[in-house]
C-alpha cells in the first residue's frame, strides 16, 4: 500500500506539473471584446439585430487565435453562410496539431512568423475579410460617384483601418490571457505587455499605440485620443520596466504587472466605444 501511495502521489505530481496553463475561456475572450467595443460585456445578448455582426467577429476571431485540434467547423460555417469572401472552405486548410502549448503558434504577435503549421497568413485573412465585409462594406465615400478615384484613395484607406482594427481584435485576445493568468508563467508564448528590447515584435502596447493612430486617423487632434495616448505611454512604461529587467518579471513584481494588464483593458473600454462612434465605418454599422 506504501508503495501503491508513493506512486500515486508522483502520478499526481507529474500531472499538475503539465496540467495546461489557465486561459480565458471563449465566452470570457467574447465578453472583453464587447466591453471594449462598446462598455458592454454583453452587447450582443442585448442587441439581436447588429450583435450577430459581432458574433461573426467573435467567431473570426477563434478561428484566427484560438482554433486547433480540429476544432471550428461551427464558427467556419457561420462565416461561409454569412458569405464572407476569400476563406477556407474547411478547418483542414489552416488547422494544426496542438496542446495547451497551442499559443505558440498564434500568440506571440500579430506581426511574427509564426511555424507553417500555424498558417498565420490564413488566420489573419479570416478576421480581416470578416471585418472587411461586416464593417466596411457599407462605407460610403465622398468620391463614390468616381469609383476609379475612390478605389485608390479611400481603398487603401480602408484596407489599413480594416487591419489596424483586427489588431485591435487580436490583442483584445491576447489581452485576455494576460488577466486570466495567476502567475508570470502562465504566460508562456503570450506577446508580453511591453518589450522594448525587441524591435520586431514589441508587444500589445506597443503595438496598440502603432495602430490605434491608423485606426482613428481623423481624431488624433482631439483631447479623447490624446488622452488614451498618454495612458497607454504610462502603462507601457511601467510594464516594460518590469517586463525587461534582470530575470524577467519576477515573482513579486507579477502583482504589479498583472495590474498593468487590468488597466489597459479598462483604458482601452474607456476611450475606444466613444471614438469608434465617430469613425464612419463603425457608425454605419452600429449606429445608424
């Protein structure tokens, strides 16, 4: 029985050792989405008509980060009868083998080669048709009636709200991660809060603060948009002292920098809803 014990107690062992790190759940990554959109976890309960828009984001946005292990046929579905235009016809064209590893291959930045398996160039194209489609394709521009001269100007206008928006998506995501985790080391292959010690793949903030002035291209003159600037300056600060000092974020310091993770969730819901609502892509989509 001794012996019977003994081997129960390092089977346990062993299992807690490589027993998944914890992760928001879809329902959790959906909620923090809407709350950033629009200061409501639950718009598209409460919104029947324009929450199936999001819906179709949210599903994008799993197929995009979180989808392995043959998993997805569902939201793939629900993009191909809602007929978004250029993907997959099954989750076999971009799906990969994985385990609670499985961030590895979507997590680590929206700009990173990730390993061909991961097929990040078809995930990326997922959520950007998805948004392209539900979002921009009601855009009217002040050169329609001169489709020619629209195309060129307002196209590529467009088309770089259109990524700058699904990077907004993506580190929403990523975001999540960071608030679930219990310890640093949960956030093994999640792009760090801040990096500046790495050019290519910064991290969310940086990111964020290279984006969001594409995103809201018009307004960066206002007192709104200059005020989450700045707070995402600070948080950014703050996380990238701690983020790449000696050792890394140490034990005592997780408190500090998980706090960073909550604060930019909450600055993000606090300026992004009000300046989306002046963006004609989104107004004409939600508001009108």
């Amino acid at each position: 029985m001794k012996r019977f014990g003994s081997l129960f107690f390092v089977l346990a062992l062993l299992l807690t050792m490589i027993s998944p790190a914890l992760a928001h759940d879809r329902t959790e990554h959906n909620e923090e989405l809407e709350y950033v959109l629009f200061r409501d976890r639950h718009y598209s309960d409460s919104h029947p008509t324009t929450g199936s828009i999001v819906k179709r984001l949210e599903d994008a946005s799993y197929l995009a980060i979180d989808q392995y292990n043959g998993d997805g046929t569902t939201e793939l579905n629900n993009l191909i009868a809602d007929k978004i235009p250029g993907i997959p016809a099954s989750v076999s064209e971009f799906d990969f083998t994985g385990n609670y590893a499985h961030r590895m291959f979507t997590h680590r930045g929206w700009n990173i080669t990730y390993d061909e398996k991961a097929h990040w160039p078809v995930r990326q194209t997922i959520l950007k048709n998805t948004i392209r489609t539900k979002l921009f394709s009601k855009v009217e521009t002040p050169l329609a009636w001169f489709p020619w001269l629209s195309d060129q100007v307002y196209g590529n206008e467009n088309e770089r709200k259109c990524e700058a928006f699904a990077v907004l998506v993506y580190y929403v995501h990523a975001l999540g991660d960071h608030i679930e985790a219990e310890k640093y080391t949960a956030l093994a292959y999640v792009a760090p809060l801040s990096n500046s010690h790495d050019r290519d793949n910064p991290g969310i903030i940086p990111d964020l603060i290279r984006y969001l002035p594409v995103l809201f291209e018009g307004q960066t003159d206002s007192e709104q948009y200059k005020s989450m600037m700045q707070d995402l300056e600070l948080l950014a600060e703050t996380s990238d002292r701690l983020y790449t000092g000696t050792g890394g974020v140490r034990e005592e310091q997780f408190p500090e920098y998980h706090q960073c993770a909550l604060d930019l969730l909450e600055t993000l819901a606090t300026y992004v809803p009000e300046l989306l609502k002046k963006e004609a892509f989104f107004h004409s989509t939600f508001y009108e």
